[in-house]
C-alpha cells in the first residue's frame, strides 16, 4: 500500500458494515449478498492487504421488519427502507468518526442513502462518485416501479416532493458533487433531472469513447478539481456488465468490462482520499451457482482493488 490516506487513521481500519435488505427493490436474494461476500473470504482479503479489519456481524433487521408497511403515494415498502437506512447512516457515521474506512455491503443501493448521509456526518465537503448501469435518482413522483433502489439520489439531493418519513434525511449533498460513471439505462424523467441540476456522468459511450482511464480523470476533475475533497465511492455491481457480474437484480448489457470496473477502484485508491466504499447489488439468488460464485468473486476483488490491491 503506497498511497497515503488523507483522512484514515493509522493503523488503517476497515469496517465491514454488512447489509442484508432487499427492501428497495422487489426481487427476494440481494439480502444474501454480504453473507456470501464475507463467507467468500473477503475479510481475511483485506487483512492480507495490512488493513485491519472491523465486522461486528450482519445487522439484523427484523425488529423494524415491515409489519405492514403500505405504500406512501408511490413507494413501496418506504419505511422499513428509511428506518434500515437511518440504522446503517448511524453505523456508517460513527466509523468515518472513529476515523475508520465503512465498507457496506448491500443488500439493494437504497441504502446508499444512510451510508452517503453516515459519511456526510464526518466529512460534509465528501463527493461522490456513483459507478452504476443506473442514475437511481428517480423522484417520488417520477418513479415508474416505486421501488426505493432506483431513487436515493433524489432523496439526497433533496429533489423532488419531501416524505415525512424520509425527514431525517439532510438534503445536502450538491448536484456538483456527485458523478457517475457507466450509465447505460436511465429513465426519460432521470435524464430530465440530470440535465436540469447539471450533474456529471459519463455513461457507456464516455467509457467507449474515451477509455476508461480519461473518463475516471475527468469524473475526478469535476468532483475533486484540486484533489483535496473526501471521496465516497458507492459501486453498484451492475455498472459491470452481465457477462462479469451475472447475479444482480437489474443486469443491462453493454456494461463495464472486469478491467474498467478494477481500474475505477484502484484509480480512486490512488487519490488517497476515499473515505467510505459499498459494493451493492450482488443478488447470489439470481442465475446458476457458477454464475453467483463469479459474481461474489469479482465483487470481493472490487473490494479489494479499492483497498490497495495492486497488479504488481
Ligand atoms: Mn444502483
């Protein structure tokens, strides 16, 4: 490990915040994702790397299981998602305070809305770099499936109509702050709503168009001009494509190959500025098990690449 950290305390610590919840998306199995990413080794992984590493066990959450829990206009399941969320923004909140690195393991990318406001806490002047097939910044209102997993952004930014449920959240992040990389399926609305707020990303055709390697310094250069800025890294195993990440809810072809998602990582690495990592989305529920070993694999090594794993 070369690279310098800005904001992580010696000895380097990263804490698993292990995510089991499906709740923000309607397909049963992507609460099974850390539990197989852990089971898969990750842990011993990163200790392999120097980093000392926290896990505590998967958070549990059937005591704020929805026991009826009916759609608020259109949001499905809305609020075991925030309470889940605000659990995981709290766990997430006081690791970056203790100086540690969170590393959530979804569990469906709702929950980027607790780890994002966890990290906020600590470093309010974070950027985020989002790597995803999807914009997930639907709003309330122009959300088609009411699924939660396709509309944290929206939440964070303080877009669109406000939930009561949903008030512990600040809307504080700046549309400058976030960028995306990988884009590939985004809804008419969403595309509306990037244009509108200016926000950056760079999809499929950045990626094609500019090689992976410019598109991740010009994604910095808007986000992170001077290099100075925490960096939140929220990675959703969809921005791969399906032939390198089959087990996930919401695959797209044409996504990023197995190198390009590896180069995003240690790229960011490099920065020494990340300050918290999730890795959302592995479904092991979906596919064949050759498929779902792969795809806990690769997410495993994401991990890793992000955490200072070298090719030589
Ligand atoms: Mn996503």
């Amino acid at each position: 490990m070369s690279s310098q950290s800005h904001f992580i305390a010696e000895p380097k610590i990263a804490a698993i915040v292990g995510c089991p919840f499906s709740g923000g998306q309607a397909k049963p199995g992507v609460d099974r994702g850390p539990i197989n990413l852990v089971e898969a080794g990750l842990i011993q992984q990163l200790e392999g790397l120097g980093w000392k590493v926290e896990f505590d066990g998967h958070h549990q959450f059937e005591e704020i299981s929805a026991n009826g829990d009916p759609p608020i206009g259109k949001l499905r399941n809305p609020r075991i998602v925030s309470r889940v969320s605000k659990a995981v923004a709290e766990a997430v909140g006081y690791h970056a305070k203790m100086g540690k690195l969170p590393v959530t393991l979804g569990g469906d990318h709702s929950l980027a809305m607790g780890t994002i406001s966890g990290t906020l806490d600590t470093h309010p002047n974070a950027c985020v770099v989002w790597i995803d097939a999807h914009a997930d910044i639907n709003t309330p209102e122009t959300t088609e499936s009411g699924n939660i997993h396709g509309m944290p952004m929206s939440f964070l930014l303080g877009l669109g109509e406000k939930i009561s449920e949903y008030s512990w959240i600040q809307p504080r992040l700046q549309p400058s702050s976030l960028v995306y990389i990988g884009l590939r399926d985004v809804d008419a609305a969403e595309k509306r709503i990037l244009k509108e707020n200016k926000i950056k990303a760079f999809s499929m055709h950045e990626v094609d168009k500019y090689g992976i390697g410019k598109v991740v310094e010009m994604a910095l250069d808007h986000v992170n001009p001077k290099r100075d800025r925490p960096i939140h890294l929220s990675f959703d195993v969809d921005a791969l494509d399906p032939s390198v990440a089959p087990s996930t809810g919401t695959p797209v072809r044409g996504g990023l190959t197995f190198r390009e998602g590896h180069y995003i990582c240690e790229a960011i690495y490099e920065t020494g500025l990340l300050v918290a990592l999730d890795l959302m989305e592995v479904n092991p529920s979906l596919e064949d098990a050759a498929s779902v070993h792969q795809t806990v694999a690769v997410g495993c090594s994401l991990v890793r690449a992000a955490l200072g794993e070298t090719l030589l």
